[in-house]
C-alpha cells in the first residue's frame, strides 16, 4: 500500500464500503421516478445515475446512485447507513407492488486517469463525479496492474474533489444547493418527485443558500475533527469543518466543512489554531 499516490495523476484501487439495496416488482420504476431526483426512466440497462433522495421539505435523506437492472428491476448504492435509505422508501410504499432486498456485495474504488479504461469486472461498474468508477458485486475484479493504495489516500481524494459523504459531509439537515451536489444528482426535466419543490425553487430563483460546502488546504498536518470551527481573519465564526485527511501526495491536510455565503472564495481562514486556504469546490 502507497500513501503517496495522487489519483489525480495515477489510478489506483481501493476496497470501500457501500450499502446496495434491490429494488425490484412491476412498480418499481414508477415508485423511484417518485422519489429519486433523478429521471430514472431515462435510466437504460446497465445504466448508472447519481440521486438524492429528499424529505418532502426537501432536505437531503440519502445521495445514492442508482442503476438500472432490467424492466422491472434496480440497484441503489449508498456510503450512509442502508437501513435509513430502506426506512424513508418504505414511508412511501403505499399500495406499490415493490420489494427491497439488501444485497451483500463488496465495493471497490477504482480512481485517477484510465479508471473507466481498467480492467474491472463487477455486477455493476459505476462512474463517480471525482473521476473513475466504484465496482460493485459479490465478488468485484480489479487488474492486478491497477495498484492497490490505501483508505486514507483514497479520502484525502474524495475531499479534494469536494465529493460529500453521507451522514458526515451531509446529513437531513443539508438542502442539495449548500452541499454543491445539484449539478449531478437534479433531472429538471422530468415530472414531480418527493422535494422537489425546494429544488426547483431555489434553481428558478437562482437563490443563494446560507452556507456552501467549501476545500480547506493545510499546508502540514493539521488536527482536525468534523465540528472544528471554521473563523474568520478578525475572528468570526464563519462556518464548521465535516471531515478531513492527510494527503500524503502533496505534504498537506486537505478538509471539507460549510462556509457562509459572505465568505467569498478564496479566502484565508483560522481552523484549530492553524491557518487554512478555502476555495470553491470543482470536479
């Protein structure tokens, strides 16, 4: 295992976990068109896409991606807890031929330039929005020529490409707007779901939320912790860090953590007693 490599750069693979869940029966496809936000009969066979799931507030309940496995069947894969994602579908499961099954099948990460190319073998080989693809199914195949790097590296990735985890980087407090997810997970072109109406508001709008998820960059280890506070040059709490890691690549601790909007990017910021440089999150 290398903690040096930069998936930025190079590919490499690392086993991670996710929650998968079948969903499968005649009404399937209806069912999660209703509470997907994404167009899932657009979906075609083998086709992935990435999703929220919403309250009828419209704050965020699960990110999952979700796969097409026939006419009658799909896959949702999540990092957070499976059994919440089961819980709010089942809310809304009214009088619907669907069945949820939760499968226990292995995930590996596979990041960097080439990952889509690598040699994979998986029930499903999903893209990411950080660049590459996760192989997912019981026994998932990664190319022994594809290097192995390990969980910290593969982390310190994730955040530098600003991509939020569930349930630390997002949780049912989050809205879509502040977390920068909309772009890739929002179809505005297909009929009603569960919370759309704060999506389509604030996009019609194009209104500004109260806070945006923001990179903060280390130069050095830094101690961090997720509820670290995030001040201001004079001294004003301006916002909290959700999760960070050391990035053996560069020498630096790399962060994500929510930032008000009055805060313009970049900027320097005090975290933990060190200096830290935010920007905008880009994939």
């Amino acid at each position: 295992m290398s903690s040096t490599v930069d998936l930025s750069t190079a590919v490499g693979a690392c086993p991670t976990d996710r929650g998968v869940l079948a969903v499968a029966g005649p009404d399937a496809e209806d069912f999660l068109q209703g509470q997907l936000s994404q167009d899932v009969a657009r979906l075609a066979e083998g086709q992935s896409a990435w999703s929220l799931i919403l309250q009828p507030q419209g704050r965020v309940d699960a990110l999952v991606r979700v796969t097409r496995k026939g006419a009658y069947g799909f896959i949702l894969d999540t990092d957070g807890p499976l059994d919440q994602v089961i819980a709010r579908l089942k809310r809304f499961m009214l009088r619907t031929d669907v069945t949820l099954e939760p499968l226990d099948w292995l995930c590996v990460a596979v990041r960097g330039p080439g990952a889509a190319e690598a040699a994979v073998t998986g029930e499903i080989v999903g893209p990411v929005p950080t660049g590459g693809v996760d192989v997912l199914g019981p026994e998932p195949l990664v190319s022994a020529d594809v290097p192995h790097v390990d969980a910290e590296t593969l982390e310190a990735h994730r955040i530098r490409a600003g991509f939020p985890r569930m349930g630390v980087d997002i949780d049912d407090r989050t809205i879509p707007a502040e977390a920068e997810v909309v772009d890739f997970t929002v179809s505005f072109t297909k009929g009603c779901f569960t919370g759309q109406e704060l999506v389509a508001r604030m996009d019609s709008r194009d209104s500004i939320a109260p806070r945006y998820l923001r990179l903060l960059t280390f130069q050095g280890r830094a101690d961090l912790t997720g509820g670290d506070q995030i001040t201001s040059a004079d001294g004003a709490v301006v916002g909290t860090v959700t999760s960070a890691a050391w990035d053996g690549s560069t020498g630096s601790t790399v962060a994500l953590g929510y930032i008000k909007r009055a805060v313009e990017m970049p900027a320097e910021v005090n975290v933990a007693g060190g200096r830290a440089w935010a920007s905008a999150v880009t994939r």
